[in-house]
C-alpha cells in the first residue's frame, strides 16, 4: 500500500472562501412578546401610576363596564392614594350614587401578603334598592379565608341614604383586620334617627366559623334617651343572640338561637323570646299613629317543620286615629306555621271600645279569615265618624292575590253591608258588587269596579236615599237627600271622566234641594257641562263646554244664603260669566261680587268686587279689576287689594296696590306694568316699571325692567334698593321644566333690617355684600358667595358695657355641583377664627332636619388674653387655644369627632392671689362626648392636672372630672400662700352635681387685712340699691363629700389671731340642705391678740359636727409670762360662744381682768383709777387689734412715788405704745397726759418674775424688778 501526496503544487487554485450564512429574517420576531410585555407595562405604569394616567383609566371606566361603573373625576394615583369624585355603580339589585371615594394606603404592604388601607373616607351614599326575586337559600361556606391578610385601619362614611325605605344613616366609622385566622370588625360609631350605635364582631375563617360578637345603642325614642345592648356568641351555624334595651318607661329583651343554613326557613331558629314595653310607633316613624305598646312573643320549632307561637300586646295610651293614635289597645293570639299555611286562632283584639274575634289561614295560594265584630266604636276610631257601635262579621275568602270580602255590620242607627272582590289578571280589577250604607232611614249605595292595571278603567253607580249627612259626621248639616250618580272613565293620563248627578226633591239644612249635572272631561279639557243647582234662592248655573277652540263656558251663581251649605259658610256671592278659550290663552268676559263672606279654612273677606272682559283679538279690550276689602286668610290679613289691567290684549297696562299685614307688621305695595300678550296662546312680555313695597324690610325698584311671563320666566337686568343697599339682578330665567337660572350681585345689604322679621340674641350694625351665578336644573351648578361690607357685632362685656366683636373678615361660599351642596366658611375677628367647609346631598329638593351632613370645622383663639374684657379687670388671661373638628350626622344634631388644644395657658385672678399658669388643653370630641384628656396648670413648684369626660347625648349632660393637685401652688401673695396636694372628682348626672375627694395643704399662710373699710350689716337694705346677686352655688343641685386636710405647716393670721394649725375636716352637702362638716382643726402654737395684750394660747381645738358654720369651741389662751397665769377660755359654739376670764390661782373677776389687761392686781386704794385705766387699756387695745400696728397701745395708772434724787413723782395717767420685738424684749413709748413727761422703754424678761427695765426721756433710769408674791 503506497502512501498519497495531498501537499498542494505550487500550480493549484486556492480553495473558495466559506459560503456566507443565510439571513435570518424573521429574528425580529422572537423580541415581539418582550416588545409587547413592555408596553403593557409602560401601559400599566402610566395608567396606575401617573395623575393623568389614572384620571382618564377612573373616567374610561363607563365606557369598559357598560355604564356599571362612572367616576365623574380622578385625583392622584393607584400608587400613592387617590380621590374619585361622584362615583355611580349600577346593577340588577340597585344603584349606587356615591360623592366621593378617598383612599389612603401602603402598597409595599403586599410583599409582606398584606393588604393594608390606612385610611378609606367614602363620602355621601346614596342607594336605590330594586326589587329582585328572592335567592334561593344557599348552604354554609366550607371557608371563610382570604388569599391575604387585611388591614383597613379606618373606613369612615359621611351618610347613606337607603331609597324607598328613606333611612339615613350618619357618621359610619370603623375598622377591619384579618389576620389569616380570624376576621375582626369593629364598628366605632353608625349614627341614625334614633341614636348612635357601635359594634365589635370577631369571626373564624374555618368551619364551624366561632363568633363573638357585641352591639350598643345610645339614643332617644320619643325624646326618652335609652340604652340598647345585644350580645352574639356560639359560631356561624349556631348562632345564640341576647339583647336589652332600657329607658325611662322603656324596656326591651329578646334573646333566642338562629341556624343560619337551615334548609327549611322554618327550622333557622331554635327559639325566640322577645317582650318590649313602652315603644312609641311614631318615634321610630313619624307617619305612624302614637302609642305606648308592650309586646311579648315567642316561637319555636315544632314537630313536622313547624313553628308555633303566640303574641301578646298592650297598648297604654289608645286613642282614636284622628289625634294620631292608635286605637287598638289588645292584641292577643296563637299561631302556627309552616311552608303550607299560617294558621292564626285563638286570636282577638279590642279595639275602639270593642272586640275582634280573629281566626283562619293563610296560604300561598288562598286566604280564609274570619273576624267577629262586637261593640266598634266608630267615634273612638275617628272623631269625626258617627256616634255608633257596630257588631257583625267581615270575611276574606279565596285567592291571595283576590279575596272576596263580604262584610255585615250593625249598630244602633248605623248598619253596612259590603261585597267585595277581585277580578283576576290578565285584567285584575276591584269589584264592587255591593256597598251599602244605612244611617236611620236614609241610605248610600254604591256598586261598579276599578281596573288595577292598564289605563284603570272605572264605572260606579250610586244613590242617594233620604241621606241624612248630619248623621254621618258631627257638624255637617242636616237634610234628606235623593239622588242618583254615575260615573265612568279612565284615571292613567289622560283623564277621562263623565259624569251624571240627578237630584229627586231634596232637602239641605231644611231648604229644598233640587237640580242635575251632566259633565264630560277629557284630558285637560273640559268637553261639556250642563248643570243646574239650587238650595233655596241659591242658584248655580253652568252650561257648555271649556278647553278648546271655540268652546264656550257660561256660568251663574247667585247665592244670597251660602250658609245652608253647611257650617263654615255664610254670606253672599253673586256674578256670571262666560270663559272661552283655552288654559293657556283663558277668554273671560265675567262679574262676580261677594259681601260678608266666609269660608272654612278661616277664610274671610267683607267685600270683593271682580270684573273682566278679555277676548281673543289682540286689538280687543283687556279689562280686568278687583277689589278687596278686609280680607283674611290664616295669618295674613290684608286691609285693601286693589288690581286692575286696562287696555287692549296686545298692550295694556298693570297696576296693583294693597295695604296688608304679616306677621303683625304693616306693609304697603304699590306695582305698575306695562305689555302685552304676544298671540293667542303666547306670553305676557312687558316692561314692570314700578315695585315699591312700603314697610320693614321694605323694597324699591330702582328702574324698569323686562319681563316675560308664561310657560318661560324671564327677567331682564334690574336693579332694586333693599335692606338700606341695593340689588342688581342681571339675569333670572325659569324654562317650562321647571329649570331656574340666576346672577347677580348685592351690595350693603343691613342686617338690622330684618329686625321686625328676625330677632338676634346681639346687637350688630352688619352690611353685607353678594354675587351669584347659579343653574338649578336637573344637575344644578352655581356658586353664591356672602361676605361681610362693613359693621360689627356687640357682645355683652364687664359691668355691662359692649364690646365690639373687632370682624375683620367674614365669608360664605355655596357651590353647587351636581346632586351635592358644597359650603365654605370663613371668619375672622380680633378675638377668634373660624374656617369650615363642608357639603350635603342636594337634588333640588328641600333641605330638612335629617339631611346628612359632612364638614369639618377648624377654629383657634390666637391669644386668651384678648379675652380679658369679657372677663372683667381682676381677671387675667393668656394662652392659645384651637379646634379640629369633623361634623356628620343630621343637620339636626350633628355629630363631632376632633381635638381641641390649649396652649401656655393662663387664668390669673388678682383679688384673690389664684394664679394658674403654663397651662394646657387636649380634649377630644367624640360623637356628642367631650373627653378631656389632659388639663394641667402649673402652680408654684406644684402642678394640677384634670382629665374626664362631658356626654351630652341625653337630656341632660353628664360629666365626670377627676383632678389632681400635686404641690399646687393655689395662689402665693405676700399675705396669702396655700400650696396643695390631692384628688377631687366632680360629675354631673341627671342634672346633679356632686363634688368628692381629699385635698391636704402642704403648706399655708393665710393673712387677713388688718383692718378694713367700715360696711353694713347683711340684713340691712338700701332702697335704690340693688341687692347682691346670688351666687350660682345657692341654687345649684350640689352634693359634696370633700375631705380637707390642713397639714403641718398652715400658718394664719388676722383678726388677732397667729397660730399653727393642724386637722382635717370632712365637708359634706346635700341638695336642698345647709352644708356640714364632721372633724377638728387644732392649733399647734400661736399668739392671740386681745384687750390690748399678747395671749399665747395654750390649747384651741375647733370640732365640726354639723353646721359647717357653728362649729364648737374649745379655745384657751394666756397672757405671756404673766405671774398668775391670767387669759381667757373660750368654749360652746360659734352662734353662742361662752367667753370666762381665768387664772392659775383663785381670784375674783376683777382681779383677774386686772390682771390679764394691767398685769397687776387692782389696787384696793384707787379701784376708781384702776377702773377707768383698765377700761382704757380695752378700748385702745381693742382698736390696735384691729389695726394691728402696735403690739401694746392704751393707757395705764402711775403710782405717786419717791425718786433716787429725792423729787416726787405724782401719780398720773400714761399713754402706753409698744410692740414686742421677740418673745423677751419690749420696745416702748410713755407719755404723761399730766406732766407731759415722755420716755422710750426697753424691757427685757429674764425669768417669769425678774425683768430689766432702761428708759430714756425726759428722765433716764434703769430699773430691776423681781417680783415675789405672797398671797
């Protein structure tokens, strides 16, 4: 085998180069799907996450739903929280109509599987409820989870408004967490008519589904408040329920068992027990007739998918259905029931005096009931019904939907027989085979049918009988009546109605009676009437026909006796005429003249003149007058009317004058127009060149204006003087549907106008400014703004003066938008501000009582010091304090939820030295509670602090405060300190207060004046002088249990007296009673000044028991260092103290007041001087106790005596003025009344019986006495 050369000669081609690959051309393809991914993530972005983007998503919703879904308008986005305005969700069951919808979340909460909605704020609601066939009952959920957890930390909604039922419901506002186990909601508040209600439920999420649940209720029924509370336990398939509600003659349980998922509906409870007392029908609905009820019913399962059971009510208060009472006053019976029947006996009733016997069934496809009728009162059942009783038998039988009822009354004068039944679809109607009423001889009978479907067509016939009307209801007049009527036509638009009435002889009111009427409508036209009435000489006259081109009405009356009619009319009327013509464009060619005329309804008028003649050529006369003269209707009254229009159809003119009173104030109105009618059917178009309305409030036209009047409203630009401003009314169009467009503006209108119309609790000189635009349509739009021009409000100040409220600012805007009212509010004074916007649910229609409203309310008083005027001088004030508040709930009586803040607040009082400074406010209000969380002032080194709460849900407020003083520094004055320790509570409930604690002072120096001005006695009076006012304490219903505690360190002075004290007393008080007190207050040390003289008092002890102000005595007090011990002893009672002088060693009086007021004994030699020197010490020592400036002022006795140098000093009287510098020194000064002889004394007391005397004067000498007594 030889091996091949394959190296390439130097002659052989190069290979050729690799073939290039082929294109791909569809790679583009494979980056399509990432393409798309990215645009629809682009999409998505821009739709959630950007402002424009989510607004046009929330507005495309309509169109992607099929209309199920509309947002009007978007704010924010998915990602950061959004707002979506009148947002309307249609579908099978209802229609929701919601203002606005707020949401508040974290979407990063969802890494974590949760979702959590921090805040969730729905707007109005609105929702109609459609009638839908009934679902059949579906079995229990085999879960309850959710995918992830939830949080929803507040759901609040301003109201929801359920139509047909029209409930309202206010103020929602709750919570909601699932936390993968267990749902828990809680419902804080849900207002309604009839109170607030709050709710707590916790529910498992696996089978059997545990529950516990709680509901409470506070409100009133009837204006009685009442409290309802209903508890919940066991789990979803066997749910037990028990509840009460309690009142003031208010009382209400039930409790019972429910199986939820029963199969049968009638096996869904094990047993229900349920009494209630004192329920008002007409408080839970006002179109119901008032009542007092008591019910108790019970049922519970019985054999074969039964239920069996029995009712029982009472009535209290039963009364006839005219003063809006419910007659029935028993209802009492036995029922069972299951999917076939209910079956009702033992059943019966009293009702209006009488009895009803009740007994049958009722079946789905057939009723039998039958009731026995003894002694019905019909004057008990109506007020205006006959004085009779009836007894008889009324029975329902056959189908449900068309019973045949035949009914057999009788009573004394009175007997009724009725055959009633229904015709079954395709063409249901009601067939009226046999009425008749008898009332003594004479009879009603009435017999025909009513179709229920379609255009409802009717015929009837009925007749007249020797009627006697009086016989049916009191005040009708007397008569014997005989007459035959038929009746024949359609009800559903357009009406259509011919009737015939033919009277044999009759008498009315003992008049003869006699005549026919023959009459055909159609629609809006009245195709032909032919009557001829007469009573007596009155006569009444119609012939022809009203509606259409040439028909033609002629009419005469001429009744010179309108009181046969009956009671309620008299006078004379008489006139004729001839209407032609159409409604639109009437043709009237008439004379009517009326004198001493009376109507029922309090309508009267002593004389009336009325005269026309207009016709159908624009050329033709147009004539019209009236004049009135003394009429009265209700509460209007108007001395003279006078109307008149002359000229021709096309131009006439209009004139109007009266003089007329409403509500008691004079008015005069004076009105001249001028125009036309354009064409025969068309509007009045003119100009209205004078309007001048004479009285307070008055009003003025300032200058002609168009108008046009007819199916349009149009009033040109025109300006009046009104209210001491003037009125500029640019625009006012009303279209034939009603709808109503208006601008304008007004300037300096006075409030002080509309005094005689309005009264204001202030005095105000107040002017106002206006502008509006506003489109009252189907979907009104417009704004009306009212803002402050000039003037101020005068508020009551200190001793009487008026303070100006200082406005500077005061602005309300209204803005309509849709089916909502929205409202801003802004003022601003010198003492305050106030801003609140808010809006409620309006459609056009009338704004009452329980219309929903949601604002919120921001209010601050930059600086309390302001306030100080109001407060008067002695009063200091200082702080800041403001309001947040959120109002929902009826406009009646609207619910608040905010805080209120206080800051560095001050209340200082300076007659008394009270001083509460660095202070601060947090309250909150909840619903109609106010809770004070926090009140603190500081004081001194001290604080007090004071938290509770207000409710102000009852009739009555009820609050609770419990404060605590920790070192309060009360007040701190140089002559007045109390520093305090403890805890008071003071609560309010059903209108009483009462006051209890223990408060200690923890240090006390209380000073009184020395002396003060002189003042009358209490029971003195001064004619001219107003008395004092009475406190607000005396008549206030207060109780007190108050413990005081004086402490170790309480110090007072005044009145003579400087003493330690010590103690504590229990101060007590009823309503109705003088206060008392039950303790004692001791002195530890002290000094007590009397007859010119220091006592140290040895032993004081005060007792309370009684009379907080006749305390008992027991007081004993010593002159100091005084040989024998000399003082007083004070003992018995504050109203009759018993006051003995006293002393260490037996004594007569004399020698002990010689003693306690000289400091020696009398003198036996000059008992005169001794006398008259001791009374002089009294008196002057009485008069320093009371000024307090000396501790020594009076006057004292010389003895003659032999000085050193050998000069006698005669015995004379010596003016003494000294105070006592420590307890051992005595600063003095001596004057002799004789010698004139003067000398400054200091003494100072080295034992109780030897003391150093140095005197300086006229004589200088030192003196040392000791004194050794034998006695």
């Amino acid at each position: 085998m030889s091996e091949t050369d394959t190296s390439p000669t130097p002659d052989t081609a190069p290979p050729p180069p690799p073939a290039k690959p082929k294109r791909r051309r569809w790679r583009w393809l494979l980056w399509l799907p990432l393409l798309l991914v990215a645009l629809l993530l682009a999409a998505s972005a821009w739709l959630t996450g950007s402002r424009a983007g989510f607004a046009w998503l929330m507005q495309s919703l309509g169109g992607l739903s099929g209309n199920a879904v509309s947002v009007k308008q978007a704010e924010g986005t998915l990602w950061d929280g959004f707002k979506l305005s009148e947002v309307r969700v249609r579908s099978a069951g209802s229609d929701v109509d919601i203002e606005s919808v707020q949401l508040d979340w974290r979407p990063g909460a969802l890494w974590q599987r949760q979702l959590w909605v921090r805040q969730l704020a729905v707007g109005h609601v609105k929702v109609a409820v459609k009638p839908t066939p009934a679902a059949p009952p579906s079995g229990a959920p085999e879960s309850l989870a959710l995918p992830l957890g939830i949080r929803l930390d507040r759901l609040s909604v301003a109201s929801v408004t359920l139509e047909p039922a029209k409930l309202r419901l206010y103020g929602l506002e709750a919570g909601y967490v699932y936390d993968g186990r267990r749902h828990d909601l809680k419902l804080k508040r849900l207002g309604s008519p009839w109170g607030e209600a709050a709710a707590a439920l916790q529910l498992a999420d696996a089978k059997p589904f545990a529950l516990q649940g709680k509901l409470s209720a506070d409100g009133e029924l009837d204006k009685i408040p009442y409290q309802a509370r209903l508890a919940l336990g066991g789990d979803l398939l066997h749910l037990s329920f028990d509840g009460e509600l309690s009142g003031k003659d208010l009382v209400a349980d039930v409790k019972g068992g429910l199986l939820p998922f029963a199969s049968n509906p009638f096996n869904s409870f094990t047993r229900l027990d349920a009494r209630m007392a004192g329920i008002n029908p007409q408080a839970i609905l006002p179109e119901w007739p008032r009542a007092k009820l008591s019910l108790a019913v019970f049922a519970e399962p019985d054999a074969g998918q039964r239920v069996k059971g029995g009712l029982t009510l009472l009535n209290e208060q039963a009364g006839p259905l005219s003063e809006q009472r419910l007659p029935l006053s028993l209802l009492a019976g036995e029922f069972r029931a299951d999917d076939k029947a209910l079956e009702l006996f033992n059943t019966h009733a009293r009702i209006a005096g009488g009895e009803i016997g009740l007994a049958g069934q009722v079946r789905p496809d057939r009723l039998k009931l039958a009731l026995d009728i003894s002694k019905l009162g019909l004057r008990q059942l109506h007020a205006d019904a006959p004085d009779d009783s009836l007894d008889g038998r009324v029975t329902l039988d056959g189908p449900l939907s068309g019973p045949n009822i035949l009914a057999q009354l009788k009573g004394k004068t009175l007997q009724a027989k009725a055959n009633v039944g229904f015709a079954p679809a395709p063409h249901p109607a009601l067939l009226i085979r046999q009425a008749e009423l008898t009332a003594g001889v004479g009879s009603l009978a009435l017999s025909g049918q009513l179709g229920l479907d379609g255009k409802q067509l009717f015929d009837f016939n009925g007749k007249l009988n020797r009627a006697d009307p009086s016989k049916l209801k009191p005040g009708l007049p007397s008569g014997d009546l005989n007459a035959s009527l038929q009746a024949k036509g359609q009800l559903v638009s357009p009406l259509n109605v011919a009737a015939k009435l033919q009277f044999a002889p009759s008498k009315l009111s003992g008049a003869p009676l006699s005549g026919a009427a023959d009459l055909q409508l159609q629609g809006e036209r009245l195709k032909s009437l032919s009557a001829d009435l007469r009573l007596a000489q009155n006569r009444l006259q119609a012939n022809g026909a009203y509606g259409a081109a040439g028909d033609k009405l002629k009419l005469l009356i001429d009744a010179p006796n309108l009181g046969l009619i009956g009671p309620g009319f008299s006078g004379v009327v008489k006139g004729q005429g001839e209407l032609a013509g159409t409604p639109k464009a009437p043709l009237i060619s008439a004379n009517l003249q009326a004198d001493r005329l009376k109507l029922p309804g309090n309508i009267a008028v002593q004389s009336m003149q009325f005269s026309g003649n207009v016709k159908a050529d624009q050329n033709s006369p147009f004539q019209l007058k009236l004049d009135v003269a003394a009429l009265q209707a209700g509460g209007f009254r108007a001395e003279q009317l006078r109307a008149s229009a002359n000229g021709t159809r096309a131009r006439h003119a209009l004139q109007l004058d009266g003089r007329f009173r409403l509500a008691d104030h004079p008015y005069a109105l004076q009105l001249a127009a001028s125009g036309g009618l354009r064409g025969e059917a068309g509007p009045w178009a003119g100009t209205l060149s004078k309007l001048e309305l004479s009285g307070r409030p008055g009003l003025s036209l300032l200058a002609p204006v168009a108008l046009e009047l007819g199916e349009q409203i149009k009033v040109g630009n025109a300006r009046l003087a009104a209210l001491g401003g003037s009125i500029t009314l640019a625009e006012l169009n009303r279209g034939a549907n009603g709808a109503l467009s208006t601008r304008g503006s007004a300037r300096g209108l006075r409030l002080a106008e509309l005094g005689p119309l309005l009264s204001l609790p202030v005095k105000q000189d107040l002017s106002f400014d206006s502008d509006w635009n506003l489109n009252l349509a189907a979907n009104a739009k417009g704004q009306f703004v009212l803002r402050r021009a000039g003037g101020d409000v005068q508020l009551p100040g200190d001793k009487g003066k008026d303070v100006a409220l200082g406005l500077k600012t005061a602005v309300a805007t209204l803005t309509l938008d849709g089916g909502r009212a929205l409202f801003d509010l802004n003022l601003d004074s010198r003492y305050a501000q106030l801003q609140g916007k808010g809006s409620v649910p309006w459609n056009g229609g009338a704004i009452d009582a329980k219309t929903p409203l949601n604002a919120t309310v921001s209010a601050s008083v930059p600086s309390l010091a302001t306030l100080a005027s109001f407060a008067g001088p002695s009063l200091e004030l200082g702080g800041q304090i403001g309001a947040n508040l959120a109002l929902t709930g009826a406009l009646s009586l609207p619910m608040a939820q905010g805080t209120i803040r206080g800051d560095k607040l001050l209340l200082a009082d300076r007659r008394t030295g009270i001083r509460l400074g660095d202070g601060s406010l947090l309250a909150r209000l909840d619903g109609r509670k106010l809770v004070l969380e926090r009140l603190r002032f500081a004081g001194g080194e001290g604080e007090v602090a004071a938290s509770g709460a207000l409710d102000l849900s009852g009739d009555t407020p009820d609050a609770r405060v419990a404060v605590e003083l920790r070192k309060f520094g009360v007040f701190d004055r140089p002559n007045r300190r109390l520093v305090v320790s403890g805890r008071t509570e003071l609560a309010m409930v059903a209108g009483k207060l009462s006051l209890t604690g223990h408060i200690r002072a923890d240090q006390g120096r209380i000073g009184l004046p020395k002396f003060g001005a002189p003042s009358l006695s209490d029971d003195v009076m001064v004619k001219g002088r107003p008395g004092p006012e009475p406190s607000a304490f005396a008549s206030m219903p207060l109780t007190v249990a108050l413990d005081l505690d004086l402490g170790d360190h309480f110090r007072f002075s005044g009145q003579g007296l400087n003493v330690d004290l010590t103690g504590s007393v229990r101060v007590s008080a009823n309503p109705g009673e003088a206060p008392g007190a039950k303790g004692q207050v001791r002195v530890v040390k002290g000094r007590y000044k009397a007859y010119g003289q220091d006592l140290d008092i040895e032993y004081g002890a005060i007792t309370f028991n009684g009379p907080l102000d006749n305390p008992l005595l027991n007081v004993r007090a010593k002159r100091r260092l005084s040989p024998v011990g000399a003082g007083v002893e004070v003992s018995g009672s504050v109203s009759v103290p018993k006051v003995r002088l006293i002393a260490d060693e037996p004594m007569s009086e004399k020698d002990k007041l010689a003693w306690l007021v000289l400091g020696r004994a009398a003198s036996g030699e000059r008992d005169d001087n001794d006398l008259a020197a001791s009374a002089g010490m009294m008196l002057a020592g009485s008069l320093n106790d009371q000024i307090g400036l000396f501790d020594d002022l009076g006057v004292s006795s010389r003895k003659e005596k032999t000085l050193a140098n050998g000069t006698v000093s005669p015995a004379e009287q010596v003016v003494t003025v000294g105070r006592q510098l420590t307890r051992e020194l005595y600063l003095g000064y001596e004057y002799g009344v004789t010698s004139a002889n003067q000398a400054v004394k200091l003494a100072y007391q080295l034992s109780k019986g030897w003391s150093m005397v140095l005197r300086a004067g006229t004589d200088a000498s030192v003196e040392s006495r000791y004194t050794l007594r034998f006695d």
